[in-house]
C-alpha cells in the first residue's frame, strides 16, 4: 500500500531487522498551577467572615472566594482566588478597596500567600487597639483581617494549625479543671460567633494576645494557645 508523504520531511532512520520496535512514550501527565493568568471561572466557593469592633456599630464582612485546581486528581488544590470587604460603614472606604484589590492580585499571582498573615498581623494603630469579646487584644482592624484571612487559609489547608489533637485535648482538660474550681464568665455571644469564653480573672497571654492565661499548678498557663511559663 503506498503511503502519500504531505510534509517535508526532516530526518530519518533504517529499521534494523533485528531491531525491536520503539514503544511511544507515555505521555508527562500536566497540572495546572495558579498564576496570574488563569481565567476566573464562572462559579467559585469561598466563605464569608464577620467582624464586629467594638470601635464602630457597623459590622464588617469578609467573603474569600476559592478556585479548585485540577478537580478529582492528585494534584487536587484549593487556593484563594478574590477577597472582597463590604460593612455600611463608609469610614474606611478607599483603603479597604485597595487592600482588596491587592491581597487578590497576590492570590492570583501564585506561589506562598500565606505570608499576608503575618504582614497584616504587624500592622498597629496609631490610635491603639481594642479588645474583642472573649478577651482577645487587636492591635488594629488590618490585623483582624489577616486574622480573618489566617482562619480561611487553616481552613482550605494552607495553613496547618500548630496546635495538634493532643493539645487541644489537654488544654481542653485544664480548662475543666480550672472551671470546676471557679466559676466561669458569661460573655456575650452577638459579637462574634467564633468567639471563645475564658475565665474571669485571666490574665493576657504575652504570646497570642488572648486573656486566657490562668494560674494551673503552680504555672501561668494560656487555655487559648497552650502557651507555659514552665515550658
């Protein structure tokens, strides 16, 4: 049967007798990464965050959007996509669109964004702090946000938590220790649904900022972070 050959042809090779066939190579299986170029697809998943600062009678709302990379594969990823910041309070207004308009260049950039936390954690107002219901210290409303955004990325997985099941279980017993000897504060629980009550009387913890630390055999002891003066 012949064989019509339409293109040029560019190099060639004499198929021995003895010469066993070449089996075509598989092909290298492709995945796709975020970068800055990627289409935003018509649907994506996020959640929405509320903030309440006892600085301001308007909440304030923060919805992180996720897009799936490479759905039902191994190399199944989420990643954060947009981030948008909406509250009726009009104060804050034009900072807040441009901090939105840059986290979400960053998501869309690709790469490491966890490193936003940090930097929108070491942001402090000049005008000072507030505390949050449950007693835990805010050095600004840009630091709530990267904790806001701390909280998303632990949750998609970005971010694994520091403290594992095993803490968590003994710090859930040292607090029922201590709440058996004393009486446990009401906190008021319209502020924000996330927030956690801790003893009256505690003390600010110097590593998460939280008033959580109480006095446990002998040792200053945070319930919010496990954090020990007896190491």
């Amino acid at each position: 049967m012949a064989i019509k050959i339409d293109s040029k042809i560019v190099d060639y090779a004499v198929v021995k007798p003895d010469e066993p066939a070449k089996v075509p190579e598989a092909p290298v299986p492709t995945y796709v990464e975020m970068h800055e170029k990627l289409k935003r697809p018509e649907h994506l998943e996020g959640s929405t965050y509320k903030i309440k600062t006892p600085t301001s009678e308007h909440a304030i709302y923060v919805t992180i959007n996720d897009v799936v990379l490479n759905p039902g594969s191994d190399h199944e990823i989420r990643r954060p996509f947009e981030i948008f910041i909406n509250s009726k309070n009009m104060e804050h207004y034009q900072w807040i669109s441009a901090l939105t308009l840059i986290i979400s260049a960053v998501f869309r950039k690709g790469g490491d964004c966890t490193f936003l936390v940090e930097e929108l954690n070491s942001v402090f107002d000049p005008k000072g702090g507030y505390m949050k219901r449950g007693g835990r210290w805010m050095p600004s409303l840009v630091a709530e946000i990267g904790d806001v955004l701390e909280r998303h990325l632990k949750h998609i997985g970005l971010i694994k938590d520091e403290m594992d099941e095993h803490q968590r279980a003994y710090l859930e017993q040292k607090r029922a220790e201590f709440n058996s000897l004393t009486v446990p504060s009401q906190a008021a629980s319209d502020c924000d649904d996330s927030t956690e009550t801790y003893p009256s009387g505690a003390q600010m913890c110097g590593k998460c900022h939280t008033k959580a630390a109480v006095q446990m055999d002998g040792c200053l002891t945070c319930l919010a972070c496990g954090d020990s003066k007896c190491g």
